[in-house]
C-alpha cells in the first residue's frame, strides 16, 4: 500500500499438495497466508480476516482458543477471537523492524485446538516515504590542484535515506557551475555515491574557491530532498597523485576474531619525491557508523585490524573506502575499495521453542494426536544453521517434522495407560550440522489424563458371609469394597444389590446397601431354624461416562444361636404339662426300666444336646437317672418300708453358652404284681398307639434334616470344586460354621445307645458337654430280657 488509507492487498495459497500436509500432521492441515501492509498503518487497522480466508468456523474461535503463539515481534499484531480480524496493537515503523533494503516480512504462527490447525502467515511491510535524505556533514570541503585535468573526480560524502526502495536516494544534483558536474555511482548496498567531477580547468589566479550546493533526491512521491554545502579550494600544482595497488581489495575473515586481528594492508605509491610521495590513508567520512567502530586504518601503513567484536549474524560484510594523499601542496588523493566478508563460525546453539496446547494428554489418544509444537532456529547459515532434532528418552513419542523448515510436532505413537506411567518427561536434543556440532536440550513434562477404562475390582469373589442368627434389624450385618485404578469420578464407586422377582427364596428385599460405603444391613432378623443358607449379588459402579461396573457374589451362611429350650416329648399328660404316671410291680429287682424322659432341641451342636438330671426326688437310694438317655431305673429292690409312690422332677437342659432346660416330672406308683400286670397290659397298648404316632412325626423330622442336610453337604461340594484350591482351602479353615459334619455317630451295643464321636473324641471316649450335635429322640424297639416294653432315646447328630 502506498499510505495507509489503501486497503491491505492479500496474497494467499494453500501449500502443495494436502497429501504431504497429512503426511506431516496426520489429520491437521497447515495452510498459509500472506498479507501486505504500509507502516504506520494506525492502532486497530484490521490486516485482513484470518478465518475468513481460510474458511474457519468463526463461532468456534474461542472455544478453540484461536491466537498468536511466536513470530518476530508478534505483539505488534493482535488476533480477535470473536470474529477472526489480524489487528495492529501499536505504531509500525518499518526502519526499526527492518534495517535492511530487502523484503521487510513479518512471520506469525496462528495456532486452534480441538482438533489441531496451525496456519502460517506472513506480513509484509511495505514502506512509506516517510524520511528525507540526509548529509552526516552539512558541509564538505574539497582541495583541488589547479593542474587537475577534466574528467577528473572526486567522491564526496553521500546522503543517507532510512526509506528503502525507490524511497531512499535516488538522485543527486548540483548547483549550477561552469567547472564542475555531479555524476553517481551505484554501489549496490551502499546505495548511490556522489561523484564531483571537473569538466573544466580551474585557474587559481581567476577564482580560488568555488561555493556549490549538493542536493539529494529520494524517489518517494511527493519527493523528499536535502542539501549539502560543498566548498572546492583550489591550489598549486602537484604534479602525480597517489596510485593503490588494487581498485578494490577483497578479504575473508572469520567471525569473532580477537581485536588487534590483521585484515588487509592497502598500498597506494606516488611519484613525485621527497615529501610529495609520502602517502597517508583515511576512511572516507560517510562510511556507515558500523565501519569505524569495527575497523582501524594505520594512516601511515595502510594496514586494517580489527578494534570491534566480529559477528556474522550481525553483519555479512562490510564495505569501507579508503582514500590516499600525498603531502604535497595541494595533496593529491585516489580512493580505493576494501570488501571485508565475513565467514560464519559455528557459534551459536540451536535454540528449542516449545508451544503446548496443553501439557496434559488424554490415555485414549490415538496415535498420530499432536501434542506440542516445537520449533528450532539457529544464528548461524549453512551447515552451521541446519539442526537435527531427536527425542533422547525411550518414550511413546516421536518429534515429526512439518513442511516448514525446522517445525516439528511432538506426536505419540503408540497407545497411552495412564495406569501404567502417568507422566512422561520428555528431552528434545537439537543438534547442528556445524564442525563442531553444538547441541541444546529442552526438557517437557506431559501428564497422562485419565479416562473410565478400568472396572472397579472386589477384593475377592464370592465373598462368604457368616451370619449370627437372632441380628438386630436394621443393624449392619457387613461391609464390601471395591477399587478402581483409575481417577476422580472414574474412580467414584457406588453400590447397589441386585434384586430379585420377589420369590419366596429370594432374600435382597429383606437386604439394603449403603451405595457409597458398601455397608450391608438386614432389615429383618434370620432364624437358623428356618434358613441356614442364601445368596445375593452386589454391583459396584463408577461415575465416569460411560460408566463400569463388576457384581460380586455373596454367600450368606446363618450361624445357630442357643435360642430354643428343650421341649418335653414324654411324659406328656392330656392338658399338655410335661407329667406322667408310671406303675411298676414291688417285686422289680434293681436295674429295672421304670420309663424314658424323651425331648428334643430345635438347636444344632453344642445347642442342641441335651443332658437329663434329678432336680427332685423321693429317694435317691431307689431310683436313678441315666444323664445322657433319660432313662429311670431301679437301683434296689424295694422293701415292705418304701413308699407306694414316687415323684421325680427330671430337668432337661441343652450346652448353650447361656443353657436352657425344661423340666418333666414323673409320679412312680409301686403296686403289687397282679395289678402291675393288668395295668400293663391297658399301658402297653395305649403307648404302643401313642408311640407309633410319635415314632411317625420322629421319623418325618429326621428324613427332613436329612434331605436339607445332604442338599448342603452337594451344595458345598459344588462350590468347593469350582474354586482354586488355595482359595477353598482359605475359606475352609477360617470358617466357623458349627455343625455336625466333623462328628461321626457310634451304636455300642453294650450300652444300646448311640455315642457322638467329635474330631477331637477317639473311639470310645465319653461324652462331654460340649460337643456338637442335635439331638432327636427315636423310639427303640428292641428289648432284652426282663425289661418291659418301654421306648429308649438315641442321641443322632444330624
């Protein structure tokens, strides 16, 4: 633009070929743009709409977090996220920018997430005629011989413009004069010099001095001008003027060479003699300020060294003129040219900039998924500025590089667990291509984020749960827990049971859960007695999206509690009471059977056995109690002195930690033989109904414990096959489940009674308290000689 009321004009293009871009960004694409701006555009000017241009959704620019990353002096520049404008943020001066003649391109890197887009855009600033030309010394004096021949010039000091282009100098005029024309010769980056030449002979006696004025003209529209006083003093003869060996010396040297280094010696001879052929040097005065504060100039030897630091980056070549004079009146000068380029030293370490979208990395990112940009720049040219970039580290990452010099993306190429490594720090080493190579290092830190990829676990499965009958309602009966390797709300489990269709067997409606802690509470109390076993099924459940979840089976096994007393089956009288009414003839001898005390405990184990004693009776010396089957006998004859009746109160009582008992009492009528025998026979027949009808309901119980008893014995077997052995054996020992199936049960004849053997009872031990088992009552028909036909009790451990 040629001011800056024009609007900007905008070059863009999309780079070759999408193909090399997905190569480069997988699924990214790159695009660039290239404006063009005057400076001193004013604050605010719009350059031109980014989104736009390249067809990005404007709604999405904030979500996307659309902005400028890097670029050369990038807060000159400015984007706006509401509808995608590249804005100016301050003043441009191109002079300041740039300090060079060429192409003044500003290079912005614009960066959107979700997904990922860098575009690259470039700015160029043009220049505006906005400096005049200036003369470093307003005015110039030149001594000339009068025996100067025409033709002859001389260099005077040029005019420097910051503009650049047509902009800068352009033209250089002189004011009218009969001896004297203004020639220029291009320098190239020096720009234009201006030559005096003499086109006619001057004569010192007719004018000594000539007054000129020297005006410089830039090439801007309007054109701006400035002036220069030039004063020619015209002298004597002096007839040779120096001559240097060479118009223009050429030099290389190496960047940062120590000061005092020797560059060139320039030499210039004379003719004439004596003092006329002595020759001094001198830099011309309009040299850029650079020159005089690099170079020195021996005036008498001509040799250049080096006072000022060398740098390449700084500046590639200096160009200095360097004029000889004689001593004669007037002196007589030449000029001459001296190159010196400068050879870059590799001297400068690459340097790593590094733009993190963010430094945290989601686990389910597929590989190729762009995580940072890395961009590498070195001061140095050639090989010395070529850098090589390489991960160090063994991580799932690679750099790739992008169709822009030295632009990498950091991608993963492989799958993330962020349960395995959660964070990765990740050394990025650029390397030069320079003798010797230079390296530089840049570490980044990259946090694996989580995502609900892992169920939650129970600590073991099934669990087994032993459940002491008789619970409090509403009380917790037991607590699970789960754990989930992974984070936060992935990691948030809570707890429900599974519940069933409301069956008869199905128990979870009498079950509730705390979801949060996985506390279980029954909101009834079990009876042994009724259920000994059940089973139900808890789920764990995250809080992540979508949410995971496990079940666990739990084994509920109901524990007996010493909570049913004794009850009474014989003698049992009409009314219901635990009393009867057994007659015996006079004539029995000691041992005799009187009757069986007969009773039952709903309890297992040590619950449910039962011993029998005498809490009352008539006369300890006549009857006797047997403790662990209830039978009454004789233990004399009796005598003319005994009474003819007899009461007995037999208390019967179980092995519960807290025991319970009931009691029966039983009156013993002693009568004389005949009447013994007629009551007999009306007794035998009335017990042998009544014990037909109770042997029938003994029996029906007995099968019943059976059956339930062997579907346990399956049921357990079942479970214990389908788990390690380890884990059975585990649960085998520590449980504390009380039953029968570590006791055996052992007739002895002699005794004609069943004897309970426990796992710690050998054969033909004695019974203890204690010991564990049920005790049901069974009839015994079997009868020996002299005992009456009365029914006898076995202990059967079930």
């Amino acid at each position: 633009m040629g001011d800056g009321g024009q609007r900007p004009r905008m070059e863009y293009w999309w780079f070759a070929l999408r193909l090399s871009l997905l190569l480069c960004f997988s699924e990214q694409i790159s695009a660039q743009l290239r404006y063009s701006i005057s400076e001193e555009v004013k604050v605010g000017f719009v350059v031109g709409n980014i989104a736009k241009d390249l067809g990005i959704d404007i709604g999405a620019l904030m979500e996307r977090r659309f902005r400028i990353v890097s670029g050369s002096k990038d807060d000159i520049f400015q984007v706006n996220q509401n509808n995608g404008a590249l804005i100016i943020l301050k003043n441009i001066d191109r002079e300041e920018i740039c300090d060079s003649d060429g192409v003044c391109m500003m290079d912005l890197k614009i960066v959107l997430e979700n997904p990922l887009e860098i575009h690259y855009v470039g700015v160029e600033i043009t220049d505006v005629n906005d400096h005049s030309p200036t003369f470093s010394e307003k005015d110039q004096f030149i001594e000339i011989a009068e025996s100067t021949l025409p033709g002859t010039g001389f260099q005077l000091q040029a005019a420097r413009d910051p503009d650049s282009g047509t902009n800068s100098v352009n033209l250089y005029k002189l004011s009218p004069n009969e001896h004297f024309q203004i020639e220029m010769r291009d320098s190239g980056d020096e720009g234009k010099i201006p030559i005096l030449k003499l086109r006619k002979s001057l004569d010192r006696e007719r004018e000594s001095k000539h007054y000129l004025v020297l005006t410089a003209i830039d090439g801007g529209n309007p054109a701006k001008s400035g002036h220069a006083n030039i004063t020619v003093t015209v002298l004597d003869n002096n007839d040779n003027r120096p001559v240097f060996s060479q118009d223009v010396y050429l030099v290389t040297i190496q960047e940062n060479v120590a000061k005092g280094f020797f560059v060139v010696k320039v030499n210039a001879t004379d003719l004439d003699d004596g003092l006329y052929s002595e020759v001094t040097y001198a830099f011309v005065k309009n040299l850029k300020r650079k020159v005089y504060d690099t170079f020195t100039l021996d005036s008498k030897t001509g040799e250049i060294s080096v006072k000022g630091e060398i740098d390449f980056e700084d500046s590639e070549t200096f160009r200095a003129d360097i004029v000889a004079s004689d001593k004669g009146q007037p002196p007589m000068t030449s000029e001459c040219r001296v190159i010196i380029k400068v050879k870059d030293v590799n001297d400068n370490e690459p340097e790593i900039e590094v733009t993190s979208l963010s430094n945290m990395v989601s686990e389910d990112s597929s590989p190729g998924t762009v995580i940072s940009l890395i961009s590498v720049t070195d001061k140095d040219s050639g090989l010395n500025g070529k850098v090589i970039c390489n991960l160090t580290d063994d991580v799932p990452f690679e750099l790739k590089p992008s169709v822009q010099v030295n632009i990498y993306s950091l991608i993963n190429n492989q799958r993330l667990d962020r349960e395995l490594i959660s964070r990765y720090d990740i050394t990025i080493t650029a390397t030069d291509c320079g003798q010797p190579p230079l390296s530089t290092f840049k570490t980044l830190s990259i946090q694996v984020s989580d995502v609900n990829d892992n169920s939650p676990e129970f600590t073991q499965n099934p669990f087994m749960l032993y459940l002491i009958e008789n619970n409090a309602p509403s009380d917790p009966i037991f607590s699970m827990s789960a754990s989930d390797k992974d984070l936060n709300e992935n990691a948030a489990i809570s707890y429900h049971i599974v519940r069933g269709d409301g069956a008869n067997n199905d128990m979870t409606s009498f079950l509730n859960i705390n979801s949060d802690n996985g506390q279980v509470s029954a909101v009834k109390s079990f009876d042994f007695e009724t259920l000994k076993t059940f089973q139900f099924h808890v789920v764990a459940t995250d809080s992540g999206t979508p949410s995971l979840s496990s079940k666990v089976t739990v084994n509920v096994f109901i524990l007996d509690q010493n909570d049913n007393a004794p009850v009474i089956l014989y003698p049992l009288s009409a009314n219901g009471s635990a009393e009867g009414v057994e007659e015996i003839p006079r004539n029995v001898n000691a041992g005799h059977l009187v009757t069986k005390v007969r009773a039952y405990d709903a309890d297992i184990g040590y619950n449910g056995w039962l011993l029998f004693s005498l809490q009352e009776v008539t006369d300890h010396s006549l009857f006797g109690l047997d403790r662990y089957t209830g039978r009454i006998r004789t233990l004399r004859s009796f005598t003319e002195t005994d009474e003819a009746e007899h009461k007995l109160v037999i208390l019967v009582k179980d092995n519960g930690n807290v025991s319970l008992s009931a009691t029966a009492t039983v009156i013993i009528k002693a009568v004389e033989p005949k009447e013994a025998f007629a009551a007999s026979d009306v007794k035998s027949a009335t017990k042998a109904e009544e014990e037909n009808n109770v042997t029938f309901y003994l029996m029906l119980t007995l099968g019943s414990v059976s059956a339930l008893f062997l579907i346990s014995i399956i049921v357990l077997i079942v479970m214990q096959c389908s788990k390690p052995t380890d884990y059975s054996s585990k649960y085998l020992q520590d449980a504390n489940y009380d039953g029968t199936l570590c006791h055996s049960i052992q007739y002895r004849s002699g005794d004609r009674r069943y004897m309970l053997v426990g796992p710690r009872m050998s054969i033909g031990s004695t019974i203890v308290p204690g010991s564990n088992g049920n005790t049901l009552v069974v009839p015994d028909r079997r009868r020996t000689s002299g005992e009456s036909l009365e029914p006898t009790v076995h202990m059967v451990s079930v």
